[in-house]
C-alpha cells in the first residue's frame, strides 16, 4: 500500500469517524485495555499512519518500535503473502516448519558471542522473557532473578514481577512471583551523587546486595535493558553493564540481554548490548522482530537452551511460520539496505535537534539515546529535577497529535517523551516531525 509519505490535518482530532469508533469502543472494549491516542487508523506505510477521517500523522511511535523498517514495509508485506498461500500453522511441535528453523539459523548468527548459540521462538515480548527465565533457573538450578529499577519485561506474571513500576502495570494484580530482587540501575541523570561516580556506585551497590542479601550460589540470572524502555529510555553509565556482566561470569550467573524494544537495529546495532562491550548468555526479541506480525525468541548459548528437557519448551503458536517468514523479509531488508547505519544518522539528527531545543526550552532537563532510540526527560525545575507534571506531559502529546504527529511518553514518573521513528524514516519528514514536537513543547510550556 502505498500512501503519500507526508504530514495532512483534514479535520479536527479527532476527527468524527473516530470519535464514532471510540463510542463503539466504550462498550465493546474493557477500560483496563488503555489508548495513548484517541484516533482510530485506517491505513499505515513508511512513517505515515492514516487515520479513519483521511488524516496523515508522521509516526514517531510505531507501534512502541514494533515497525523500525516501517509500516506494511513491501518486502514484509509479500513475504507474509507468500507463506499464507503455503500455510498457515500446523504448530511447530507437530510439524515443524523450514521458516521457523532458518530464522533461528539467522539469529544465532546475529547474536553476540563467538559460541554455539540456539533459538526458540513464542508469541510476546513477556513469554520471551518467561522462557529465558525458565531456562536459566533450569540450567543453574538456582531460584533467584535479579532485576532493576525502572525495568521493564512485560505484563504476565513473571514479567511483571520483574517490571518495576506499579501503576499501571501491577497495581492490585498481587500477589507476585517469588524469588525476584531488585537494585539500582545506573540512571546517570538522577544518581545522587551525580553521572559522574553513577556507574562505580551502581555497580559496588549491585554487587554488594547480590553477595549479602541473595548469595550468589542461589542467583539464576540477571535481567536487564541495555537501555531501557519504558522505565525512561535510560542508558545506563558507561562500565556498568560490563562490570554486571562480569559479576555474573564469575558466578555462574546467566546474563539475559532483554532487547525487545532497544534490538532489531533500533540503537544503531543489531543489539544495544554490543556498545556495552558485553556478550550476554541469553538475547530476548520481540517487538520489531516481525514487522509487524507476532513473534518473539529466546537466543542463547547453545548448552543452556539444551538444558532443558523435551517438552519443557514452546507454545502452540511459537514461531508461527507467516510471521516468521516476515521476520526473514525483515532481517533481509535491514542487511541490503544498511539500515543500522540508518539508524545510526537517525540518532545524529535527533540528537542535534534535541540539543538546540535544551537549550530553548527551560522544561527540558535531559536528553539521551543512542541510534534511533531518543528521549527527553522533562523537568518543572531543572535544580531540583521534579518530574513535570501528567497533564502537561499529555497537553504536550496532545498538541503534536493535533499537528499531525505522533509521540509517546514513558518513564517511571511518566515525565518522558521518547522517539521511535521507522530507523529508514526519510530525513526531510524526520525533520518535520521534530519541527512540531518543537512547537507542541512551545504551545503547552511558553
């Protein structure tokens, strides 16, 4: 499909088509089931979602970084094509299928390390991470998972209890799993004694708590974002990875990279893991893996995932063949098209761009990322660093959807707006976009 990759308000938003389905929602719909933006979308391509009323919206979203190649991108779209007309599902464990084993052969060959590595694929980002968990207690034999401050890994139970924050995520769905530990993560901007000593402190803190409050002979693995999500768009001080990485070496402790929104080419490499200087045990993916359709994977070194007993693995519609024939179209586009570079300019612009508006814009506390991963963290007081209030956050998001673009926050004090553009996204329509963030900022702040 292909639809004018340019920006076009034609009504109000939103306009009364969606209004009308948003009616229809009311009661048809759970409450608990949010919607950031109140537009229904009729069609997407490239960085360009066209809503019910005819209006284009620049997509600096997609999806929470579910289409970094684009929307209905034409390679994905005819590699799905081709697999519906073959077939559908049978379910791996009682056929297996020629897509479902290649795209491991793939991601074996794209993960970090120098080793034998193996693949398993589920439906979400949360199973992935359940299943990493799975195997790693497995392997060790040890029932402790350390996690971090503004993680997170999902929604299912598990997941969870690895997550971080409450609201909305966990509130009144206790009680949770057990055996979970949870530490600061290296959060340069809010360390108290400043980015400067973050990492060093951090990581004394970590390994501190992990010896005298979990022993380490009773630690399965260490779960963390190598630059992480929701909880902000953190990127953790320098050496902090590594010296985790590290600890867990020493120990016998699997390092699982959980890299379902930073992977897939979206911090400039296939995984963010690789500027840390650190080879995980386990990679979790997700998210853009597919392009769009469901599939997520569990990739590690070959010895832990064969830990495990026949059986022990899989679901009924893990590594579906249609959407893992889709992840293929999607590996094979970033590889011809070198879109990790692409990422890579992606995140020069943005960072330029973000720098002037810091400069411009007293609310604007922090800015980071790295490719096309970038945030700004928004502040009432830049002394005192208190995070700006929701409504202002939503009035700002607001303003660029009424503009014609969309964005979306995060952060543990929800006072975060990140981007995730298409990492091919057409860099006059990148600019534009940035353009309206800009002003939306302006309208809302003064």
């Amino acid at each position: 499909m292909d639809i004018p990759q340019e920006r076009k308000v034609v009504t109000e938003i939103p306009g009364p088509r969606s209004r009308e389905l948003f009616e229809r929602r009311k009661t048809a719909v759970p409450q608990g089931v949010a919607n950031l933006h109140p537009i229904v979308t009729a069609r997407a391509s490239g960085a360009i979602v066209e809503d019910v009323d005819g209006n284009r919206y620049i997509d600096l979203a997609t999806g929470i970084s579910v289409l970094n190649v684009g929307h209905t991108a034409p390679e994905v779209v005819k590699a799905a094509q081709a697999q519906l007309e073959l077939e559908t599902h049978t379910c791996f464990h009682v056929t297996a299928n020629e897509p479902y084993i290649a795209l491991a052969e793939r991601l074996n060959a794209l993960a970090p390390g120098d080793f034998a590595k193996k693949t398993m694929f589920v439906n979400s980002g949360a199973e992935a991470v359940e299943n990493a968990i799975k195997i790693a207690r497995h392997a060790t034999k040890r029932p402790a998972v350390v996690t971090f401050d503004h993680a997170f890994h999902g929604r299912t139970l598990l997941a969870m209890s690895l997550t971080a924050k409450v609201m909305p995520y966990k509130q009144g769905f206790g009680p949770f799993a057990p055996e979970i530990y949870r530490l600061p993560f290296a959060y340069p901007y809010r360390w108290p004694s400043g980015p400067e000593r973050c990492a060093q402190e951090a990581l004394a803190y970590a390994k501190d708590e992990m010896h005298k409050h979990i022993g380490e002979e009773n630690i399965a693995a260490v779960i963390v974002e190598p630059i992480q999500g929701e909880g902000g768009f953190i990127v953790p001080a320098p050496g902090f990875l590594k010296g985790l990485a590290e600890f867990c070496a020493e120990h016998g402790i699997v390092f699982i990279a959980d890299e379902i929104q930073s992977g897939m080419g979206r911090a400039g490499r296939w995984f963010a893991i690789e500027d840390e200087g650190v080879v995980p045990d386990m990679v979790t993916t997700a998210k853009s893996l597919g392009g769009g359709l469901p599939i997520s994977a569990v990739t590690g070194r070959a010895e832990l995932m064969d830990s495990v007993h026949v059986g022990g693995l899989g679901g009924t519609y893990g590594g579906n063949p249609v959407a893992a024939a889709a992840a293929l179209a999607v590996l094979d586009k970033i590889e011809r098209e070198d879109l990790l570079a692409s990422a890579r300019r992606v995140g020069e612009i943005v960072a330029e761009r973000f720098g002037e508006m810091q400069a411009r814009h007293a609310v604007i506390g922090d800015v980071r990322g790295r490719g096309a991963m970038w945030a700004l963290e928004l502040v009432a007081d830049r002394a005192t660093k208190e995070p700006l209030a929701a409504e202002t956050m939503s009035a700002i998001s607001r303003a660029a959807l009424e503009r014609g673009v969309i964005v979306i926050t995060a952060g543990t004090y929800g006072n975060v707006i990140r981007l995730l553009p298409p990492i091919n996204i057409d860099e006059a329509l990148l600019g534009e976009g940035l353009a309206v963030l800009d002003e939306a900022i302006s309208a809302v702040t003064g």
